[in-house]
C-alpha cells in the first residue's frame, strides 16, 4: 500500500512540476526585448478589442470560480455513494480544481500584461505573450469543464448501477 502511495505522490508532483513549467514558460511583456511602437491615444477599433478582451476575461475568471465551487461542493457532499472507492472520481474533480485556479491564474496574468501594455501606451494585442495567455486561460477552464461533464457522466453510471 505505501509503494502505491508514493507512486501516486510522484505522478502528482510531476504533474506539477510540468504546470510549473508551462507557466513559466510565458514571457512577459516587459521582459521582452522588441521595440513596442508607443501610441498617443487609441482609436474607436482598438479600444473596443481591448475592451472586448478584458471582459472576456473577467467572464472567464468568473465561470472558473463558479467550477471550483461546484466541485468543491461536489468533493465535500455527502453522496449516497463511496468516492473513496472511486479513485478516478476523486482525481477527475481535484484536475478539475486545478484546471480552474490556472485558469484564473492566467486570466489574471493576462489583465496585469494589458494593464502594463495600457500604461506604457502599447497597443499589440497579437504580442505572443498575450495570445498564449488568452489561449492558456481558456484552454485550463475548456479542460476543467470537460473533466467536470466525465464525472458527472460517470456519476450518473455510477448511480444507475447502485439502483439496480
């Protein structure tokens, strides 16, 4: 039984340490050595797709809390079945909880690389490092409801063959 443990205490730290490496990979902007083309004041066009990118943003990071509220709820509710036996259901909501928070990471790493672009009068909003946010933060929360619909369908299997 210990040997299992530590297996499964291995494969989550290496699952970290590769999260870790991913979000570290993301240059900022500030750390980067291109030559920003430095604006007086934006046009209509331009503040609306800034706009449009930080309320997509915030709309996001609200539905990534709203994942981490259900699976909390749903890890902390008392079901009539035994998750305790289903190890997969377990690991499906905490990767899911996992996904949500870098996703809300991102989404705010992404709102402080527009602000640092809005102060310092930088309109590139194709930089790469604010397209590999904007794709990373997504990509966490499309990943957390993907894992959160694969338990609920395996909830409900798990459900229908208690019944029987």
């Amino acid at each position: 039984m210990k040997i299992k443990i530590a297996a499964y205490n291995i494969v989550i730290l290496v699952i970290l340490l590769v999260v870790y490496l991913l979000i570290d990979s993301i240059p900022l902007l500030g750390d980067q050595d291109e030559v920003f083309e430095e604006i007086t004041a934006m046009n209509n066009l331009q503040a609306k797709a800034v706009d449009i990118m930080v309320e997509t943003n915030k709309l996001l990071i609200s539905l990534s809390l709203l994942v981490i509220g259900v699976f909390g709820g749903l890890l902390i509710r008392k079901y009539e079945i035994n998750y305790t036996n289903s190890q997969l259901l377990q690991a499906l909501l905490i990767f899911g909880l996992m996904s949500s928070c870098i996703s809300i990471y991102f989404g705010y790493r992404l709102y402080a690389e527009l602000t640092y672009m809005m102060s310092y009068c930088i309109y590139d909003v194709d930089n790469d490092s604010i397209v590999d946010l904007r794709n990373s933060q997504f990509i966490c929360f499309l990943g957390a409801i993907v894992l959160g619909v694969y338990f609920l369908i395996n909830h409900s299997l798990l459900v229908q063959n208690e019944k029987k």
